[in-house]
C-alpha cells in the first residue's frame, strides 16, 4: 500500500482557445484521454474565444507515474464539434501532451495548435496548463492502481458539511420571514439574495419580421421565480425604447457561509422571461452557482453577479438572435447579489420584496398618469384591424370634428345664425360629385335556436355622416329562415378624389351590426357582417342621363355575405344579402359645401319677427332703431364666435398634428428597428447564399471533370466493345468452317458405316440360307434315322436333339442380339442426327467421334462372332454327319437288328427323360428371358445342375 505522500494528481488545466469559427448552432466539447481513461469538459459556445475555464485530474501514485514516463504515455485532448439538435460530433482537431513535462512545480499555460485541425485557414488553438499535485486525502487500496475522476476542491472542506444530505432545499419558516437552508443549530446567519433587472435593450429582435410591434400588445414585463416565489415587474408599452423603473426583489436566507455556497452550487439557472400577456418572447439564464466562486469575504462585502446577458427565443421558434450581430442581440442587465444582513447596500429608486408572505405573483401596476396641461384632444377611434395607419383615420376625422364644433358654436348663439353661421368646407376643382346607396336586402339562416328582433346597423365616416343608419322597426327573425329589413335603403351623396375612393374603398370595408331588440334585457350584438366595397370599383359601367340631361355612370355589385359572432370570428350566425350602386355625377360645379350634422335629430327653429308698433311713431334714423343696434350685436357676437370657433379648431388641428408627429416618430422608430432586423437576417442570408453559391461552384466543376472523365470512360469500353465483338465474330466464323469440316468428315464415316451394314447384312442372309439348308439336311437325316428301331442310337440321336435345342435356343439368342444391335444402331443413327443439330459444339463432336468408332467395332465384332458361329454350327453338323456315318457302318457291321417287340417297353422312360429335360430347359430360359436372374442366380444354377443331371441319366439310358 502506497504511502499518503506517494498519491498524485495529475491535472490538466483547459482555459480558453482562440481562432476557432463562430456557429451558433454547435459546441465546444474537449475530451482528455490518458491510459484508457478519458474525461471531458462541459460543452461551450462556439466562437472566436471559446472559454472553457476546466480543470480534469487523475490519480495515481510515483510508481504508476514513473511506469508511464518510461513507456512515454501521452495525454491526449481532442476537442469536438457537437450539434445542439441532432447531437452529433466531428472532430475539430487535437493535441498531444507529454507526461514526462509534467512537474510537481507551478508551470505557465502554453498555446497548443490544434493538430489535424479542420480549420486550417484559422489554425485554432487551445491554453492548456499541466502540473503535479499531491493528494492530501489518502487513497483507498485500488487493485487497479489508477482511476480517473474530477479535481477534487483545493480546500479542505468545514465540518458541517459531512452532516448535509446530498441535495439542499430552501424551507420558508412564515413566521420569521425567512427561508432555512441546512440545519438550524448549524446554520443561523442570515444573507440577503437580490435579483435587480435594471434595462433592456433591442427587445424589437424578438418579434417576428412579419408581426407589427404595435400588433403584440401594449403591455410587456419581466417574469422570473426566486425561490419559489414568481416576480414580475412593472409593465412597459414599447420594446423601441422600454422605459421601466429598475427593481430588487429580495429574499432573506438563514444559512451558514459554506452551505449557502454548496446550495447556491446545486441551483439551476435563474430564468428571466420577457412577457407578454401569457406568452413568452424570450428568455435568458442567469448561472446562480456562480455566486458561490465569488462569495469569499461577505462580511467585508457583498458578492455580486452582474451582466446583460442575451434573450433567446423559445424553442418553438426557428429564429436565432444568436446569429445577429453583437450591437443588435437583444439583451437584460441583471444583477444578482448575495450580502449578510448587517451589510447596508445604498439603492436608490428602487423597492424590495420581503418574503415574509410568500407573495405568488406580484400583480403588474398601472404607470403614473399626469393630469393634462391644456385643452385634451378628442380621444382617439379604437385600433382597427381594417386600418392601415391611425394617421389616416385621425385626418377622416377632423372635418366631423369641425362640423360638431360649428353646431355648438350656433347652438350657443341662437337660433337666428343657423343659416349664416353653417360651416362650409372647400371642394378641390379635380372632385367628383358621387352618390353611394345601399340597400340591404334579406337575412337569412339564422344559426340561434331562438328568434330575434333584428336592427341592422352600419355607419361609414368616408360619406360624410357620423350618425348611424339603423333599419326599423325591429325584423322578427326565425331559424332557418329569410326575412327582408324594412327601411334598408340608404343613399349618400358626397365629394371626393377618385383616388382617394378608390384608396378608401379599398382599405375600408363597411361593418353591418346585427342588433337583437329585447325590452328586457336591453340590446344584444348578434354579429357583424364586414361588407367589401372594393368589387364595387370592378364592376361594369352603366352610361345614364341625369334630371339635368348630364351624363352620369352607374356600377352596381349584389352579394351575399357571412355574418360572424362578435365574440368568436370564426362562428357564422346568418347571412346578409345586399346591393350596391356607386353613381359618379362628374366634376363638383360648387368650390364650397355646406356641412350639415346629420346627427342632429331636430332641427332648429327659425327666429320669430319682431312684433311692429301699434302705431306710427315719430321718423327715426335707421342707426338708431331697436332693430339695427341688435343686428349689430348679432354680428358682432357672430364674429366674437367665429373667432373663439378658428381659434378652438386651430388648437384642435395643432393637437392633431402633435399626435400625427408622435404616431409618425413612434412608427419610424418600429420601420427603423424593423430596417436593421431586415438588412442583418438579409446579410445572414447573403452570407449563407455565398457559401451555397460556392459549395454550387465547387460541385460543378466536380460535375464537369466527373463527366469528361465518364465520356473518356465510354470512349475506351465503347472501342474495347468494338474490338471484343470483332474478335468474337471472326472466332465465329473459324468454329463455323472447323465444324463445317467436321461435319463432311462424320458424313464420309456414315457413308462406310451403312456400307458396312449392307455387307453384314448380306453376309447374314447367305448364313441364314445355308443354315436353312443344313437343317433340311438335318431333318432328312432325322427321318431316315426313325425309320430304324436302333435303341442305342435313339438316345444318341435323342441328345444331339437336345444339342441341336440347344443351339437353336442359341442362335435365337443370337438373333435376338442382332435385333439388339439392330436397336443399337438405330439408336446411333439417331445420336448422329443429334450431333448434326449440335455441329458447333467441339466437345461432343469428339465424344459422338469415338461413339461412332465405337459402334463399328463393335458390329464388326458382331459379325465375326455371328461368323464363328456359324462355322461352329457347320463343323458340328459335320461331326454329327460322321458319326451318323459311323453309325450306320456299325449297324451294317452288328447284323440285324432284335425283334420288334423287345425295344416297346424301354422307349418310354427315354422320351420321358427327354421331357423332363425340355421342360427343365424352357423354365430356365423362361427364367432367363425376364432379365430378373441371370446365370449366376441360384434358381438357375440349381436348374443347370438339373439338366446336366437329366442328361447324364439320357445318356445312361
């Protein structure tokens, strides 16, 4: 067992490297490797300066380490490229370090180049520093002698730690207001955690490129949960410039120095949410654990973790802000400290959220409202979703206002100014005189189950008149049924620029409500029914002559449209059918139009006459009378209210025209941020289109030299093709001549071979003639022997009968084998047909050679032995001859022969033997002609046996 001084640390310190590529989408993983043992560190950001700050260590002792300097064992750090998505690495380089540099005494970090570096243009590096260490706690008996594992801490942990458990949680002690970390004998300090969120900057990068600013809502704030408990803060209105007031929110922690920094350790990320209503626009993590790096001396002073740090988007978008330049990433300035209670900080404008009611959610307070300087504008029309600008519908606006203005100021001076003191409003020389009417024709399919009281309402500023246009009385409406307004038709006559109707009508549908009438429950809106009027301006132009005879043209449109919900826009609640009709009356002859309210419900009653004298009285100067000094305070008064009417509507056009101003900043602001987005993703893009544009280049020219190497490949297995199909044509025609060749000499070999045949064949018929002849001999000879009654020569006679059996039984078997041959040689003659049809084939040609060769042989033997034989049968026909010579000198030499009646009783045994025989004989060739037994079976050997014995007995007899 090693001794507590012989254990070592072998630590490989990985600081920083520089020179490497920027890609938002991969990290930075360094794997070391030592003796089959390999650590890594935790994946970073890969840029320019990656920051790894990791310190890996193994442990072994001087004997171990000593082994390994003298097999020169390396340590090896290979640095990978991991994707974030689909996690997977490539190699970007490594580096080799030597053990035998490696001291026990402080060394300085070096730069290491990357070796087989995919980055060769840049030639990326890594400080990497190398040292000894011993270790001071001992070492457990390991067989193997050497493990790898993290460096352990340089500082000898407190005591109170060996008594936590292995995860630390934060308790909320309500009554004290407090959260207890680790035990409360152990732990009593009390600290201080503050989360301040102090600006924001570019929080415009967060929205999309195709979403207006304006179109996210008006109310954005800063989410985040410390400790369990949710913090907003104070909601700001614009993300071009959000103005919000800084804020601390504060919790107490009763804990002791060392088990705060190992709680803080163990915490996730802190995580900040730009929100809006309920959803997230982004989100960034502030690491608490690095508070616990920083939290040496917190009697002296607080520890503190400050930045702007960069709000990514949720990852269910495919935008990465990350990709954008530094000055344009949207960021937070976020500062985290930790402090001892008795440590004041000074902070000004800011508030503090205790803990002692765990508060759920601080809910988000209103701006401070200032109470207006001067005369307020007229409140702005709510934001449609119809408009295009707020701009345009505050100057359609602006001659309704002058109009309402000019009523009040004659109603306030009496009824006598009505027709003097009307407003008039100028007409440009290029206007056109139109008249607009629409008639709503019928509603229909009604989808609630109940009926209504419908009231169809609608109002279109463009026409001149602020006051609604209303269908009465109410139209009880049915499901499923069609009903037709009354009082639906409506005109409108009005001045305006071609342009700007057609601009208008465009832009600006005509919105029909669907009122329900109930005397109950007051009015219910039903839906509403969005009218375009821009088909209108397509429609066909009708020619028509006016009261006055001018000409006039007419377009008209009829359509049916959907009326939606007001609630959901997506439900359909009836239809609405109407007609159209748009009169253009030509240029407007009148350069001044007097505006009438059309709001106004009763008109004003016209001045009385002054009553006149009972009498005549005395002449008096027109000056002077009653009637004179009151229309001249009239007109005097009239001019006093002209004045304040110019100068109200002046202040009015001013506040307009502020307004307009601060709308005009407010969106050039929004087009500026939404400039800048547009020219970074485009850059990005063009960057991207380069690469792409290039790596296109790079595969044509592949593409090329690929093809002109295929076309060069072709050439040469096209002129190989060639050269091979002459070559196979002219072996061709060589195996066509040999076997032509061939085939002439087979035919020449037949031509003998029939010759052949005809002369055995005629050699046999001349042997069938003469062996017809010998019998007939044979046969006479026979007869002329039965005549006499030799009993001695009967049995002699009798065995060469079974003799000549025998050899007709032969020479039937020999025919019987020239039959078989017969058979032989048709089937040759049949083989030699086949091999004509099998003339290219130089193999069997050959064999079907030696085949024929063979077949004549063998029928040449055939007729020798067929010869033999039959010189055999002649010589012993002669032989019998002889001795039927011999015999009849013996019976002329012997005398006479006995009487007659002695040989009658022994001629019977002697033709019974020789039935015995033939049978015996006929059952054995029977035997034979099965082809089942053959000589050697024991059957026929035991009818052998039977006949040699039956022939013996015939003889003896």
């Amino acid at each position: 067992m090693a001794s507590k001084s012989d254990q070592l640390l072998v630590v490989v310190s990985i600081l920083e490297g520089r020179h490497f590529p920027r890609s938002p989408r991969l990290s930075l993983v360094v794997r070391a490797s030592f003796d089959g043992e390999q650590l890594a560190t935790d994946p970073v950001e890969h840029r320019d300066q990656p920051l790894f700050s990791t310190e890996l260590a193994w442990e072994l002792d001087r004997r171990t380490l000593h082994q390994h300097r003298l097999q020169r064992t390396p340590i090896k750090l290979q640095c990978f490229a991991v994707d974030s998505e689909t996690k997977r690495s490539e190699s970007v380089g490594y580096v080799v370090l030597d053990l035998r540099s490696v001291h026990e005494a402080q060394q300085e970090p070096r730069w290491f180049p990357l070796l087989s570096s995919r980055y060769t243009k840049l030639r990326p590096a890594l400080l990497v520093g190398a040292a000894l260490e011993s270790d001071a706690k001992p070492a457990e008996p390991s067989p193997d002698g050497f493990k790898a594992k993290k460096a352990p801490p340089r500082r000898g942990a407190p005591a109170a730690s060996e008594l936590l458990p292995a995860r630390l949680e934060a308790t909320l002690v309500p009554e004290q207001g407090f959260h207890q970390v680790g035990p409360a004998d152990l732990c009593s300090d009390m600290f201080v955690l503050s989360v301040t969120v102090a600006f924001a900057t570019k929080l415009e990068q967060l929205i999309p490129s195709t979403t207006k600013l304006s179109a996210e809502g008006s109310g954005f704030f800063f989410y985040y949960s410390l400790l369990g408990n949710d913090i907003t803060s104070e909601p700001f209105g614009s993300l071009l410039s959000p103005d919000f007031e800084p804020e601390r929110a504060s919790v107490r922690i009763r804990s002791s120095k060392q088990v705060l920094r190992a709680f803080l350790s163990q915490q996730p990320a802190l995580q900040i949410h730009l929100c809006c209503g309920t959803r997230s626009l982004g989100g960034t993590d502030v690491p608490l654990a690095a508070l616990s790096a920083v939290c040496e001396d917190l009697e002296n002073k607080a520890a503190t973790v400050e930045g702007a740090f960069v709000l990514q988007p949720p990852e269910r978008t495919n935008r990465a802000p990350s990709a954008l330049p530094a000055d344009l990433q949207p960021t937070v300035g976020v500062a985290v400290t930790l402090r001892r209670e008795e440590v004041t900080l000074k902070s000004l404008g800011t508030k503090e959220a205790r803990s002692d009611p765990p508060a759920a959610k601080r809910p988000p307070s209103s701006p401070p409202t200032r109470p207006p300087s001067g005369p307020l504008p007229p409140p702005l029309p709510p934001p449609s979703s119809h408009t295009e600008s707020e701009a345009e519908s505050l100057l359609e606006e602006l001659p309704v206002q002058q109009q309402q203005g000019r009523t009040e100021a004659v109603a306030e001076g009496g009824a006598s100014s009505v027709s003097v003191s009307a407003p008039k409003v100028s007409v440009p020389s290029s206007a056109h005189h139109y008249c607009f009417s629409l008639d709503l024709r019928g509603l229909r399919n009604l989808s609630p189950t109940h009926a209504i009281a419908a009231t169809l309402r609608y109002s279109y500023h463009f026409f001149g008149s602020a006051a609604p246009i209303m269908t009465r009385p109410p139209l009880e409406l049915q499901r499923n049924a069609e009903a037709s307004p009354p009082q639906s038709y409506c005109a409108f006559d009005f001045a305006a620029l071609p342009q700007q109707l057609q601009d208008t009508f465009l832009r600006v549908p005509l919105v029909v409500e669907v009122w329900h009438r109930d005397s109950t429950s007051g009015d219910q809106l039903i839906g509403r029914a969005s009218l375009q009027l821009s088909p209108l301006l397509s429609c066909e132009r009708t020619r028509l002559l006016s009261a006055a005879g001018e000409p006039s043209w007419r377009q008209t449109h009829q359509d049916r449209v959907a009326v939606v919900a007001a609630q959901r826009a997506s439900e359909k609640v009836a239809e609405l059918s109407y007609v159209a009709t748009l009169e253009d009356f030509g240029l407007v002859k009148a350069r001044e139009v007097v505006v009438v309210d059309s709001s106004q419900s009763e008109p004003v009653a016209p001045a009385q006459p002054a009553p006149h004298p009972a009498a005549p009285g005395p002449s008096v100067a027109p000056r002077d009378t009653l009637e004179y000094r009151t229309a001249l305070e009239l007109e005097l008064w009239k001019e006093e209210q002209e004045d304040l009417f110019d100068d109200q509507l002046r202040r009015k056009e001013l506040s307009h025209m502020k307004a307009l101003a601060l709308e005009w900043r407010r969106r050039d602001g929004e087009r500026e941020a939404l400039v800048q987005k547009k020219e970074a993703e485009f850059n990005a893009l063009e960057e991207t289109l380069q690469r792409t544009l290039s790596d296109l280049e790079t595969r044509e020219k592949q593409l090329a030299e690929a093809e002109l190497e295929t076309r060069r490949l072709q050439k040469e297995l096209q002129a190989e093709h060639d050269l091979a199909h002459r070559e196979l044509q002219e072996a061709g025609r060589r195996l066509q001549q040999d076997c032509d060749h061939r085939v002439a000499l087979e035919k020449d070999k037949v031509r003998q071979v029939e010759e052949e045949r005809v002369r055995l064949l005629q050699q046999m018929s001349d042997a069938d003639v003469r062996y017809k002849q010998l019998e007939k001999e044979f046969q006479l000879f026979r007869e002329q022997q039965n005549v006499r009654p030799e009993f001695r020569l009967q049995s002699e006679v009798n065995l060469l009968t079974l003799e000549k059996v025998e050899l007709e039984r032969k020479l039937e078997s020999t025919t019987k084998s020239k039959l078989h041959y017969k058979q032989q040689w048709g089937r040759a003659l049949k083989e030699l047909a086949r091999f004509k049809q099998r003339e290219q084939e130089n193999a069997m040609t050959r064999l079907k050679k030696q085949q024929a060769e063979l077949e004549a042989m063998r029928l040449r033997y055939l007729a020798t032995e067929q010869k033999e034989a039959v010189q055999l049968e002649r010589r012993e026909l002669d032989d019998i001859k002889n001795q039927l010579n011999r015999l009849k000198q013996q019976e002329n030499s012997l005398g006479p022969a006995p009487s007659s009646a002695g040989p009658a009783p022994t001629r019977s045994p002697n033709e019974g033997a020789e039935e015995h025989l033939s049978r015996l004989l006929e059952e054995r060739d029977t035997l034979l002609r099965t082809g089942v037994y053959t000589h050697e079976d024991r059957i026929i050997s035991e009818l052998n046996r039977q006949i040699q014995g039956a022939m013996r007995e015939g003889a003896e007899l």
